[in-house]
C-alpha cells in the first residue's frame, strides 16, 4: 500500500535575498497549486495514502479543499500534530511520517527546510521541490511529475 508523505513550508522563499537579488518568488497560493499537483499525479501513479504537515497558512488543507470535487479525499489528510510555525514542525512531522511507514516524503522548501526534515526522518527518501531562498538541494520540479 503505497504511502507518501508531503511537508510544505509556507514561509520558504520569503528572505530578503529573493528580493533583492530578483529571485523567482513562489507564493502560498502556487504552492497550494504545487500540492494540488503532487495529490493528483501520486494517486494516478497509484499511490494510496498522502500524509500533509499542517502549518499555520493551511496549505494542505486549502489543496484538499479545493480538489473535494476530483478526488477521494478519504486517501489525503493533514497530519494531526501541533504545530509552532517553526522548522521543528517539518521535523516532527518527518517523524510522524517515518513511522506512519510513508515510502517517499516530498519536501516544498529550500536547503533549511530539507534539513530540518532530515533531523526528523534519515531512513524515508526525499523528493525535494524547490520553494525556497538557498537551493542547492531541492530541484525545481513539476509538482505533477514530482507526485
């Protein structure tokens, strides 16, 4: 029964160096758009469980919301964790995913957020999209091709 787990964080690519420098900027509303296409493309692939971190701007929960109508809703759900709108939460939640047996966390972030996830989980494989202000790790990949 293949799971996957998705950990987005919405304030990635917000420092002031994307700014400055005229760096791509990819807001929470495209990164809802992003979940909505890992969703799609992990349950056509077969995938039969999706695991989302919660945070504080609801980004799993406004993409399931959103494909209500085009999907099973009962194969994703927001994980039920407290979160501080703090890295820790990609970390715990990489925990919870561990032993939730997830086969693959998809990570939406930059270098800070991938390695916050690692404190968390170092036995799932990532699959990072690139959301974030220093990407050197996360690749800038199609949300439905990443699902």
């Amino acid at each position: 029964m293949p799971s996957i787990g998705i950990i987005a964080n919405p304030a990635s690519g917000r420092d002031i160096r994307r700014l400055v420098a005229y760096g791509t900027v990819i807001d929470n509303q495209e990164k809802i758009n992003i979940v909505e296409r890992v969703i799609l493309g992990a349950l056509a692939a077969g995938v039969t469980q999706i695991h989302i971190m919660p945070d504080s701007y609801g980004l799993g929960d406004q993409a399931i919301c959103k494909l209500r109508r085009r999907i099973d809703t009962s194969r994703v759900r927001v994980l039920d964790m407290i979160i501080e709108g703090t890295q820790q939460d990609s970390a715990r939640a990489a925990v919870l995913m561990e032993q939730m047996g997830v086969d693959v966390i998809v990570t939406m972030g930059g270098d800070g957020t991938n390695r916050a996830v690692t404190t968390g989980s170092i036995k799932v494989p990532l699959l990072p999209i690139s959301t974030g202000t220093n990407n050197v790790f996360p690749q800038f990949l199609e949300g439905t091709i990443a699902g």
